[in-house]
C-alpha cells in the first residue's frame, strides 16, 4: 500500500510501513487534495453567486421631463405619482420632487391634503410635507430625486435614479432634517412665488 | 415478562450483537412487537390515511363553494392598497415591524425564531413527557411554546382586526372607512424620556439606557444562576446560556411592545449603526 | 366466464411482474402489499391497535403530506396555463378563473390547500411539541421539521408573486425590501453601506434581479416557487419519514 503511494525507495517493504517523509508527503497530498476541492468550491460558488445579478436590466424608465415650474401650483402636485413614482412640491422658494417609495419598506405612501401628511399604508409611516418623518417605523426621511432645466427649451427634467438622501440627525429622534440642508442644487430649482400666494396663508411652504 | 408487558418487549442494547427471537405458533411476521397487540398496516392504517385524506380533499371543495382565492387590480407601483394586509401568517411579522426596525423585525428576528426553534430538543433536558400529552410534568417547556405562539397569534388577531386604513389602530367599534388622524402623541427614544425626567444630558441619558438593556440580560442570566440552582444544574452551561439568550429575546420583545403601546417609546437603546 | 378471466389476467406473466403478491386478502399478501410497493413501505408492515386510535397524532402530519400532494397536483394544472411574464401573468389568472374549464376549482384549491398546509404544519408541530417527541433520539428531526415549516412559508410566499396582482407586487416588494435590511450584505442594514453595498449589488438585488420588482423578479420566484423549493422539500419529506422510521415512533404508534 505504501509502495504504492509513494512509488519510489520503499520496494522492497511489504509492511505498511512509512518514513517519516512518506508521512510528510501523505500529508501534503491530503492537504493539497482537499484544497483543490475547496478551491473548486469557493469557485463554483462565486460563479453562482455572479451569475444571479444581471449586468444588464430592463426597468421603468427614471427620467422625466415635466414640464415647467408655472404648470404647477403650490403645496403637493400628484400628477406624476402614476407614471413617475415622484411628487412635485412647489414652495414659496422654489420646487423640489420626492420619490413616492416609503423609507421604511417600500410601499407607496399616500398625499392627505386635509392632514398636510404622506401615510403608508403598510405600516403605518407618516411624513410631513417635507419628507420628514412624524411618525411610525420610518427609518429615514423621504428621498429627493434630481431635479434639473433642460438647457434647450427650459423645462424641468425629473432623475428618479439620483436621490438625495441626507443623515437625519438633527432632532432628538433624528428623522428630521433641516429644510435649508435638502434645497441644494441638483435636488431643488430656485423660483419665484406664484402671483398672489403669500406666506401667511402657506406656512408649510414658507 | 408474564406479568408485566413494558411497551418494548426486547428491548434493544448497543452493546449486544445478538436478539431475542421466539418462535410460536400462527401465520403473522412479528418483529420486536408483542404478539397479541399488533394489526397489519394495509388495510387498517391505509383506510384510516385515505380517509383522512378523502376527508380533506371534501372540507376544502365544499370550502372553496363559498371562498374564492382573491385577485386583487394589476399590479401598480404607483398605488399601494390602504391597508395594505400581508397573508395571514406574515401578519405577526407585519406587526412587529412597527415595533421594531426592519433589520432586526425583519431579518434577525425571524432568523432567532427559526434557529430558536431548533434548539428546542438539545436545551429541553427534561426527560419526562415523551409519547403522551402532559401538563404537569413539562410546566415550563409548555409555558415557553405557549408564550411565543400566543405572541404571534396576538399580532395576527391585531393585525386582521385591530389594523385599519394607514395601518392605525382601529378599535373593533370604530369606523373602519374614515382615515384617523394621525396620534398626536410622538414616539420617542428611552433616552429622551430620562433626560426629561431626570434633566441628565443626553448622554448620561443614552449611558443609562445601554446599562438597562444590559442589566436586562445579566439580570435574567443571574437570577436562575443564583436562585434557580436546580435548573441551571440540570442544563449545564452551554444549554442555559443558549436558552436563556432565546428566552430573554422573546420577553424583550414582548416587553418592547407593551413599552411602544403604553408609552411610546419608540427604541431603548440608540446607538450610530443599530436602534432596538 | 368472467371470474375465468380474472384469473388468468391475475396469473399472467405481466401481471406477476407488476404486482409480486395476490390480492391483500390474507395476512402473507397484506404484508407484501405494504414492503413490496415503494410507496407504502414508508409504513411498517404491522402497526400497534392503539396507533389506530386517532387521538395521538390526530393525522396531522398526514394531513400536511396530503396538503403537500394536493399542492403539487393543482399547482401542475394551473402551470398550463400560466406564463411567468408580466405582460400576461394577470390575463392568464383572470383566464383561470372565469373562461378555463377547472380553472377556478384548482386556483381556489391551490390557494386553501397552501393556507392549510402553513396551519397544518403548525398544528403538526404543536402536537410534536406537546407529546414531546422531539426529545432524544428524535432531536435531528425536529430541526427539518423546522426546515419544512420555513420552506413551507416561503414556497407561500414566493406564490404569492406569481398572480401579479396588487397583493402579489406589494407583498413581495416588502418582503425583498426586509432582505435589504440583512445586516453586512443589504444595503440598509447594519454596517451594509458601509461594506459598499448599493441597491446594484446587495441581497435584494440578488432576490429580485434588479432595483424594484419587476420581470426578473417574476421569473426568480416562478423557478423557485415551482421547481427549486418543492423539490427541497421533497428531499426533506424523504428524511422526515425515513427519520421517523429510525428513530422510531415517540408514542403509543
């Protein structure tokens, strides 16, 4: 048996009978086979791993042009909630947009413009006009989605892709972020008031 | 042997290589069965299982006269139902999801709940209570099972009854087709609560909740240590530090519950990466 | 005339080569019936008269394997018609229900039988858990018991998908979204963004095969829910039983 494993100095020994470099040499073989199957392994593994994310996909698309900022009035606009996922608020200083996608899991909060709130109906987050989160599970306040002007015709083009996502820290329950923090370029367009609107009747959007 | 039948007639050694074989009178193979007490499978146990299953198979027809699998409108991204009800066996991990935040009601929890579960056997050292429905001999065992289902029964009863539009709690007697208005109250960290109450900084605020959540575990790893010595003996280390990491989890969680409910606490311990 | 032919056709060459006993009708037949045939072996030849009382084990594991059988049968059916697509998921449900012939009694069975098998599972364990027959030397087979239920609720879960409808898209959008929080391998769990994980390359992703679930999210779970997960428990059903064989049953069985 062991001639047969170490082929050579040995012949003449019928006993299974090892030197200690058989030893050592047995030792590497057992190492060196089980590393060939772990290595195999960890590859194949990796292999499966990779091969479960696409590097290509086929998704809604996440770019808008919507038009211009006269078209839409102060407070929360929801014409593009149903293509888009986004809502479109205009304050007295100028318009942003907020990705209609809960922080916490997902699902698509609803606009109350009785209670000034976004509520999801999963579980029960609530956000303010701003996207800060008054209430519920929600981890974090509500994302802000680039909003830029076509430098051809001048209308306001939607990215839903690039979202401005800022550290909530500044409330002992760290959810709410300071307004003047989230109207940074590229996330907000600066404007000027609608004719007639004034800060008294609008104080949310002041 | 005459006179008393133990339920196993020969009973098996490790260490024997040899059986007990009788040889008697009659046409039936018996194999380590006493001979009087035994029936052939087919048909008896066969007829008993096609039964059972001719039984179900006639319980669901007849169900699915009067209940139909819903088809909700076409999946719409834009539009979440209100409310929206996971199935009914997700809805206890629906309703811990308000309580706790989604890494650990989502992920971690369910993953202590699963592995909680299979240690069951290898932490149950008592030896009593096997083949026959007790009470009185596994108190404890049977008290612990009851615990965490009562807990997941309760959330789903909440979660199909007590749960309405926006997710917000809708008593049995209120109107469930008017959208509440959002409780006024706001849910805050323990900590908030003690610099209010004890006017610390924050940070004493935050110490003292990190020792609590700590003095929860050791104080429930002490007190069977100390005053339980019997339990604790007849688990040995390993076994009591692994059923008692479980156990205390689920009392936490109940706890955390009760605290949210009662007095709006949203966590206890508030740290740079995690919240619980 | 008739019983002639019954005889022959029962003696002959093809029939002996099918069926290696006569009819159970004496007790050598009803015990070859049993060890002779791949699907009652799982039983032994003789049971204890008390095993057939049903107060012990009130059928319910049975019962779950039947729910299991039940799943499987309606759930080939219905795949005749269905199309893991998300231009025609929905249209191929609504076919089901009101113009297929069946279409409706096997989506309804599918449904109530799935609702079953997670109470029945339950129900199953509770009375293991009960009787105490988990404890040693049965300890491994609780542990794929709890496979099984895990399984159970995600072959649920992952079901739940497939009609694409609006409780199919919303519940697994959260369900996914949950994955993301996994700590160290979301990319909003703990220490997650910090490891460089993005909603490109994070468990979610992997889950869904893409940012928001869509087609590939469709397909994954089509292939998971009817080929990958019953065939997992399969393999666990086949230890399950042969455990229990083993080991031996915990009661008066």
């Amino acid at each position: 048996m062991s001639t047969a494993m170490s082929g050579t100095g040995n012949q003449d020994s019928l006993k299974d009978a090892a030197t200690p470099s058989d030893l050592g040499r047995r030792k590497f073989m057992l190492a060196a086979g089980w590393g060939v199957v772990g290595v195999t392994l960890a590859g194949s593994t990796y292999a499966a791993y990779k091969f479960m994310f696409p590097p290509i996909l086929y998704e809604p698309p996440t770019v808008f042009k919507i038009g211009h900022v006269t078209e839409y009035g102060l407070g929360v606009d929801e014409r593009w909630k149903l293509k888009g996922r986004f809502w479109v608020v205009r304050n007295m200083r100028g318009i942003y947009n907020m990705i209609s996608i809960c922080r916490h899991l997902g699902c698509t909060p609803n606009w109350f413009p009785d209670q000034k709130r976004f509520r999801c109906p999963c579980h029960g987050s609530i956000y303010d006009v701003h996207g800060n989160v008054r209430g519920g599970p929600a981890p974090r306040t509500l994302w802000r989605g680039q909003i830029t002007k076509d430098p051809v015709d001048g209308a306001v083009v939607v990215n839903t892709v690039v979202r401005l996502d800022p550290n909530p820290s500044q409330t002992p329950q760290g959810l709410w972020v300071k307004e003047k923090v989230k109207e940074i370029k590229p996330f907000w367009l600066e404007h000027s008031p609608p004719p007639g609107a004034s800060c008294s009747s609008n104080r949310l959007l002041c | 042997m005459e006179n008393k039948v133990t339920r196993e007639i020969f009973p098996r050694d490790a260490r024997k290589s040899y059986g007990l074989v009788e040889l008697m009178k009659g046409s039936n193979p018996i194999v380590k069965k006493e001979p009087e007490d035994t029936v052939y499978t087919w048909p008896n146990l066969i007829m008993i299982e096609l039964i059972c299953a001719l039984l179900v198979t006639a319980g669901l027809i007849i169900l699915v006269q009067f209940v139909h699998a819903p088809l909700r409108s076409l999946a719409d991204p834009s539009t979440t139902p209100n409310p929206m009800r996971a199935p009914w066996y997700f809805l206890g991990l629906q309703e811990l999801l308000v309580y706790f935040d989604p890494w650990y009601a989502g992920v971690v929890l369910p993953g202590m709940i699963i592995v909680g579960l299979m240690t069951f056997p290898y932490v149950d050292t008592n030896p009593k209570g096997v083949g026959y429905y007790t009470f009185s001999e596994r108190k404890f065992a049977i008290f612990n099972y009851s615990f965490g289902f009562a807990l997941w029964w309760v959330t789903i009863v909440i979660g199909t009854y007590l749960r309405g539009l926006d997710w917000q709690w809708y008593w049995p007697w209120s109107d469930h087709l008017v959208h509440m208005n959002p409780a006024l109250v706001t849910l805050v960290p323990l900590h908030i609560v003690f610099v209010n109450l004890l006017h610390v900084s924050k940070d004493v605020g935050k110490a003292l909740c990190d020792l609590l959540f700590f003095a929860y575990f050791a104080v429930g790893m002490a007190i069977p240590y100390f005053l339980m010595r019997k339990f604790y003996d007849a688990m040995g280390g390993a076994r009591y530090v692994v059923f008692m990491i479980f156990f205390l989890s689920m009392m936490g969680v109940g706890l955390k519950i009760v605290l949210r409910l009662l007095f709006n606490i949203k966590y206890i311990v508030v740290t740079p990466w995690i919240n619980v | 005339m008739l019983e002639n032919l019954k005889e022959k056709l029962t003696k002959s060459q093809v029939f002996r080569s099918i069926f290696r006993h006569g009819f159970p009708d004496n007790d050598m037949n009803r015990a070859y019936v049993v060890f002779s045939n791949v699907f009652l072996h799982v039983h032994p030849v003789k049971v204890r008269r008390s095993a057939l009382r049903m107060r012990y084990t009130f059928c319910l594991g049975g019962i779950t394997l039947f729910l299991f059988i039940m799943l499987s049968v309606t759930g080939i059916w219905l795949m005749f018609y269905y199309t893991p697509y998300t231009g025609l998921a929905y249209n191929n449900i609504q076919d089901l229900q009101f113009v297929i012939f069946g279409g409706n009694l096997m989506r309804d069975l599918h449904r109530f039988a799935a609702h079953g098998m997670v109470l029945f599972v339950w129900l199953h364990m509770t009375r293991v858990f009960l009787t105490g027959a988990y404890k040693a030397p049965r300890e491994f087979n609780w542990v794929v018991g709890v496979l099984l239920l895990v399984m159970t609720l995600i072959l649920s879960w992952t079901g739940y998908l497939l009609p694409w409808d609006q409780l199919a898209y919303w519940a697994v959008t959260v369900g996914t979204k949950m994955a993301s929080y996994t700590p160290f391998i979301g990319q909003n769990g703990p220490w997650g963004a910090q490891l460089g994980f993005l909603p490109t390359n994070d468990i979610m992703f992997m889950l869904i095969g893409g940012t928001v679930v869509g087609q590939n999210a469709l397909i994954r779970f089509y292939v998971l829910h009817c080929v990958v997960l019953p065939l997992f428990v399969t393999i666990a059903l086949a230890v399950h039983f042969w455990r229990i064989r083993k080991d031996g049953f915990s009661g008066p069985l």
